[in-house]
C-alpha cells in the first residue's frame, strides 16, 4: 500500500551520493540507467521525472540533476556519483590465470581466518556462490588429469594411440562449459574479482581505496554544513512550515547517501568517517539518509583483519539522526539478504545497549510482486540481472521504487515508516537463531 502524502511529502530538495558495487563501468553507464528505468517507472506510476546530462563538479565526481513532482510537490535532486571505478578498473584482473589464482588465494584466506564459515551462519546462498567456483577449480584440476589418464587407459586398451589427446580435448571443453554456464548463472568472474579485491581490504593493501572513501567522507561533510545553510532560504509548503512553527524537525532538505552491493561497504565507510570527521553531522538541519542494496557487507567485516571497517559499523549503530534502511532480496545470492549489517559486531552487553532501535531498519524489495509470473521467472533464473533490480523499474506498483526514494517528496524514513523491520528472517540460515 502506498504512503498517503497529505501528512508527510515535505522534501523539495535531496542531493543523492550514489555508489556503485564493484564495477568498472563508470558513471556514464549508471547516468544513461537511471535515465532509461526513471522513464519506465514514470510511465507506470504517472509521477513525472526528468533526469538532466551529465557534468562535472569541482571535485571531479560526475553529477546530474533530476527533477521530478510527487504529490504536488516539486523536487529537485542533485545526484553525485561518488567514484570508484577507476580504483575497481585498476584491480579487475585481466586474464583467466590471473583470476583462479586470486580466487584460490582468497578461498583459503578465508576458510584460514574463518570468514567463509561466519558467513554461512548468517547466509547459504552467498557462501555457495563465493565457495562454489573454487570447488569447481579443485575438480578440474584433478578432473582434467583423470579424463587424461582414463582415456590413455581407454585408448590403449582398445588400441587406439590417440585416446590421451581425445581426453584432454575432452576435458578442457568441459571445463570451458561449465566456466561459461557459472559465468551465466551467477555473474562469477565478477563476483570472485570483487571477493578478492575485498580481502585486500581487509588486510589494509588497498591504500588508493583508503584514501577515497576519505575524500568522499569530506565532500558529505562539506555538503552537509552547504545544505544547512541554504536550507534556511527554502520556500516550505504550509505543512512543513507549520512543523517548523511547532518546534518539529524540519524535512525539507534531504542528503541521501546509496550504495548497492560492495558499494554498500563503501557507502557504510563513507558515513562513518564523515561522522568521525562531524560527530554532529546529522543534527545540522538536513535529513541524513544511508540506503544500502543488495548489500554484501559481511564478506568484509567477518574477516577479523577488519577491525577499522567494524568500528564504522558500530558507529553507523550508535549515530543519533541517521536514518538508515536496508533493502535485500532472498533471492539474490549475490547478497545477505535481511541479515543484519551489524550481526558481525562483538555481541557483548554494552554494544548492544548503545545500538539504536532499526539500525539498520531491514526490508525486501519483494522482487516477485513487483512482476506477473511470466516475466517474474526468467528474472529470477538471472542471478546477475536480479542483483541489479534494486536499481531498475518495475511492472507492478509496489512499496519499493527507487525512484521515488530517490527522487521523490518524502525521505527516506518517512516513506516506510509503515512497514516493520523484517529482523526475524531466518530462511536462508542453516544454523537457525534462536
């Protein structure tokens, strides 16, 4: 059921930090998304979005405007692509070798220092997708010898002197079947760069990275102490005006920080140093929103080298005003779907005494209402087209649109102030919580 706005559309100006997954498609590719699925969705709920070309800011991150009526409410959002990609591009290995190496190299990392194992308290789906192409790399290295060995075998036996090369052929066409069909189903060279580059991360050989996600905490601090001052010359609609009067916090201005998939660790890292950097950050005037999608941010803090990343989340816990709400699909298994951010946090007494209550509030998309059966099916087979949904328009009307939490007149708090956190999904946990 969708939000009556008679009692909440109040934002008229948003600027949206948005940061990509590990991608090295740059803004460019995410600009010319967000126009096409904007259009698509405008066509469906008859809300109005024009989304502006692309520039460049001062700073160098790329950003658009989008301008948008809800409710009879005109707003304007000013998007910030929050870059990345050109970190991502730098540690996206090129060729096959390199790639196995790294996801032997991470596998056993992992299963070393026990992240694999924390996170598959939390979540099967993931885990198989990130342990299963190291399974299959163990097989064709012995399978292949096999297919070798049993056709020489085979061949010998029926005095056929070229059987070895017929089982090598064999067996490297087989493995090249099924590398392809993995690529397919789960996005898995993609998937596995990412896993990699995220246990770098943790062991603090990421340096460019670091000092990224520093810069970008400055820019949403800079921006934040800018909107609280032109926050004071917005015209508010009678309502908001009236609130004021009332001595209510004001929703006209809304700073929303998005991050999908890694970009979600990024996003998480981001807020936390800006709020290290302003412990006052969300007590200036504008709202302050964090939106994380189809998040996989245990991949980085069950590793027990990232202590840095789980200080940030538990700052992301404790911070008064920030509002921040997660949206996860079952599913994707690309992500942890409704598992707790912070579920990696030390559970001792005194940290879970100063976490706030919906920090973070989790929900689903509900991927399956927002489609009829028969383009819902084929969607779901597509474990990398489904991870993207968070970003994409729908068929149906449903509570979930990124469109209008992104371009719309209510904040983010506000416009699923309705729905309950969904804290109690156990689905995809093996070991079931008590």
């Amino acid at each position: 059921m969708k939000n009556k706005p008679s009692d909440k559309a109040c934002v008229s100006r948003r600027d949206l930090f948005y940061v990509s997954g590990f991608d090295p498609k740059g803004a460019s590719h995410y600009h010319a998304l967000y126009r096409e699925q904007a259009a698509r969705q405008s066509a469906l709920t008859g809300q109005p979005i024009a989304v502006g070309k692309r520039g460049r800011n001062p700073s160098g991150n790329p950003v658009w405007a989008v301008d948008s009526v809800e409710h009879g409410t005109a707003v304007h959002t000013g998007v910030e692509f929050l870059r990345w990609d050109d970190i991502v591009r730098n540690n996206w290995p090129k060729g096959h070798f390199q790639l196995w190496r790294d996801i032997a190299a991470t596998t056993l990392f992992n299963l070393r220092h026990g992240g694999l194992w924390r996170m598959l308290a939390m979540s099967w789906p993931p885990v198989v997708a990130l342990f299963g192409p190291f399974l299959w790399l163990c097989s064709m290295l012995l399978g292949i010898p096999l297919a070798v060995w049993g056709s020489a075998l085979l061949g010998h036996a029926l005095g056929v002197p070229w059987g070895t090369g017929i089982g090598a052929v064999l067996g490297l066409a087989a493995a090249g079947w099924v590398a392809r069909w993995l690529e397919q189903r789960f996005g898995m060279y993609w998937l596995m760069r990412s896993y990699a580059f995220t246990a770098r991360q943790a062991q603090g050989q990421t340096p460019e990275l670091e000092e990224r996600l520093e810069q970008h905490a400055r820019t949403l601090v800079a921006r934040v102490a800018q909107a609280a001052e032109e926050e004071t010359g917005l015209t508010q609609d009678p309502l908001c005006a009236q609130r004021a009067t009332q001595r209510m916090p004001r929703k006209s201005y809304e700073i929303l920080v998005v991050g999908h998939s890694s970009g979600a660790i990024m996003a998480a890292s981001i807020v936390a140093r800006a709020l290290r950097l302003d412990p006052q950050l969300c007590q200036h005037g504008p709202v302050l929103s964090l939106l994380t999608l189809g998040h996989c941010i245990p991949m980085l803090a069950c590793l027990p080298q990232a202590i840095s990343f789980r200080a940030e989340l538990q700052t992301l816990g404790t911070a008064t005003g920030l509002d921040w709400l997660d949206f996860s699909a079952p599913p994707d298994a690309c992500c942890f779907a409704l598992v707790d951010p912070l579920q990696s946090l030390p559970g001792d007494a005194a940290t879970e005494a100063a976490r706030l209550p919906d920090r973070p509030k989790l929900l689903s998309p509900r991927f399956a209402q927002m489609f009829d059966a028969a383009q819902y099916a084929p969607l779901r087979r597509d474990k990398f087209r489904i991870h993207f949904q968070y970003l994409m328009a729908s068929q149906q009307v449903v509570d979930y649109d990124y469109f209008a939490i992104t371009a719309g007149a209510q904040t983010l708090a506000q416009r699923f102030a309705h729905l309950p956190s969904d804290d109690n999904f156990t689905g995809l946990q093996i070991f079931k919580r008590s």
